[in-house]
C-alpha cells in the first residue's frame, strides 16, 4: 500500500515536493496538503486530488495521514517536527531543523527520548549526483587527503529577503551539511568575513561573506555566500586533496554553440539546480518510511551540527571574531 503524505507549506519547495511525491515518484500519495494561504492550497490540492486541512496540528494528527513533509516557513520547523514527533509520524523536513541551536537541542532531545529515528532532514545535496560523485572520489582515496574544500553558493537575488544572519542558517547551511557529509568530520571554529555590499545590497546588510571553516583535523573549508548575484543560481565545490583536485562544475551538462556564442544555461533557482536531487531524496525517503530500505539522508543530529555551526558564523558577522561551535556527544541513536 502507498505510503499517505500530508504536506504542511505549499510555497515554492512545498509545492514542488507535492507535484513530484504525485508525478515522480513511486509508493507514496499526498492524500493533504496545508498552508496558511488557504487558496494557494487549494491550488496545489486541486492539482493532485488532495484534501485541504486546517491546521498542521490537524494534518499532522490525522488518522489518514502516514508520514509528513514540512516546508513552512523555517521559523515554525522545529514546533512543528516536535508535533510530528508526538503523534510518532516520520517527516521530512526541510532545512534548517530549527531557527536557534535552543530549539534544535528540544526537538533532538525529543526524537533522542523518543528512541527512534522519524526525522529526516532536507539536505537534497546528499542526492544530487554532483556531490555523490565527489564523495565517491575523496573515498577512493586518488587525491590523497582532503586538505580544502572551496565552496560557492550564489543565489540571483536574497531568497525571502533574508536578512544577513539568517543567511547562515537558510542559505549557507547547505555548505554546512555537505562538508561534514564530504569530509566526514565535525567543526570546530568558523569566521565570516564581510565584503564591500555591492549595489543590491540593502543597507545594513552584508552580502557577499566569505565564511571560514576549520574542522576537528584542520580541515580548512571556504564558503562564498552571495545572495545578490544578480545573473542566476550557482553552486559549484572544489576539493583540494594531498595528491589531487576534484572540481564540480554548477551541474550544467550541455554546452550549446550557435549564432557566434559558446556557452550553458544558469537556473535562476536552485529549484532547478537540484531538481533531481529533491526527486531522489523524496523516494529514498518513500522506500525508508515504508520499511523497504534503512534510513537514509541527514538526521536530526545532522540538523542539530549544521545549526550550531549556522549560529556560531552569525555569531562571527556580529563580533568579526573566529568563533567556536560547540557540539555536545553525538546521541548513540545516530551512531
Ligand atoms: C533555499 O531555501 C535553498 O534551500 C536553496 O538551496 C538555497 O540556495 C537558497 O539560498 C535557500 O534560500
């Protein structure tokens, strides 16, 4: 039998999860869906023949619904997966699991109490065959040690007018979670370095920020987070290893010649980017919850590291000091 999926948040990402748990993938039915908008619901619900609830609590608690999708706001995660988790349904949710390390530690807590695994957070990069590739490479071992790892995220313009320290746990964070993921290690200091705003920036804000990581080994990791880019959405990662560099690209396979010009097409969001990425983390999160694999994709105790590291960097664009991220042991349930 299908697994029944209630979606809580039909804005951009909430939607897209809805279409594609109908379209694309195998094993699951959004038998509901919510959102504050009752007629942007109801849209999305028309589409795939879903029922529109009142409430999340009223979703989450209801006796058709199997397991649920959270993609509100980030503000209202870690409530809502500690609403998720009482009524024993598994989600996933999308990042950050929680808007401060306080809130991540009660619903980690929770799930820790709890005894079982229901959380499985949005980290879709895990998927995207980009990144899988590029841990396939550091494990096989051809460049040596990983002694660098230089990111870049440029968005085209501030995704929800974020504000800049929320950007670290919103935007930056996806580089939070992918380097623990990569080089499998935890960190231990981060800086941020504000640049010169550029025209788009609003003021106030600091955009771009480079930011600075050093893991528990030394491992010494760089993120350009650039909001305001204007031309289009990038991400692309380069590995330095003792013996070799791994380079990947922004995920464009194509490059069209015609009428005088070489070149590749830029999504304008990340939507696009990572459009296969989010179909494979929706079914590898199917056949878990439904028992047919073991669990997969990032836990709550890699949305608790990836917010305590979010907090310390904002913490760094107030002090302008390299500051520490503490992390408590990491639950036996995660190990
Ligand atoms: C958005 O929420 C995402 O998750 C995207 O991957 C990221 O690039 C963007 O900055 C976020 O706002």
């Amino acid at each position: 039998m299908d697994l029944r999926v209630g979606v809580i948040g039909t804005g951009n990402i909430g939607t897209s999860h809805a279409l594609s748990l109908h379209g694309e993938v195998s094993g699951a039915t959004v038998v509901s869906v919510y959102d504050l908008d009752a007629d942007r619901a109801d849209a999305v619900a028309q589409d795939i023949q879903a029922d529109v609830y009142p409430s999340p609590e009223a979703l989450i608690g209801s006796a058709e619904v199997d397991a649920v999708v959270i993609a509100s706001p980030d503000d209202l995660h870690a409530e809502q997966a500690l609403t998720a988790l009482s009524a024993g349904k598994p989600m996933l949710l999308e990042k950050p699991l929680a808007p401060t390390v306080a809130d991540a530690r009660r619903v980690l807590d929770a799930e820790v109490t709890l005894g079982r695994r229901l959380i499985t957070l949005g980290f879709m990069r895990r998927f995207d065959l980009g990144y899988v590739q590029l841990k396939e490479q550091i494990t096989d071992g051809e460049v040596g040690e990983v002694l660098i790892v230089h990111n870049v995220h440029r968005n085209a313009s501030a995704p929800y007018g974020l504000l800049s320290d929320r950007t670290m746990y919103n935007m930056a964070i996806h580089e939070f979670d992918i380097s623990r993921w990569l080089i499998d290690e935890e960190f231990t200091t981060v800086q941020v370095i504000k640049g010169r705003p550029g025209p788009q920036t609003p003021p106030g804000q600091f955009d771009p920020m480079i930011v600075m990581l050093t893991s528990a080994t030394g491992t010494l990791v760089d993120v350009e987070a650039f909001v305001n880019a204007h031309y289009g959405y990038e991400v692309t990662c380069q590995v330095v290893g003792s013996l070799g560099v791994l380079d990947m690209s922004d995920g464009a396979f194509i490059t069209r010649t015609a009428r005088n010009l070489r070149g590749q097409s830029i999504p304008d969001l990340w939507l696009g980017r990572f459009a296969e990425a989010y179909r494979a983390e929706l079914q590898a999160w199917v056949n878990a919850t439904r028992g047919l694999t073991r669990p997969v994709g990032a836990s709550a105790w890699d949305g608790f590291a990836a917010t305590s590291m979010a907090e310390a960097a904002a913490r760094s664009i107030g002090t302008g000091s390299r500051e520490s991220i503490e992390l408590p042991q990491r639950p036996a349930l995660y190990s």
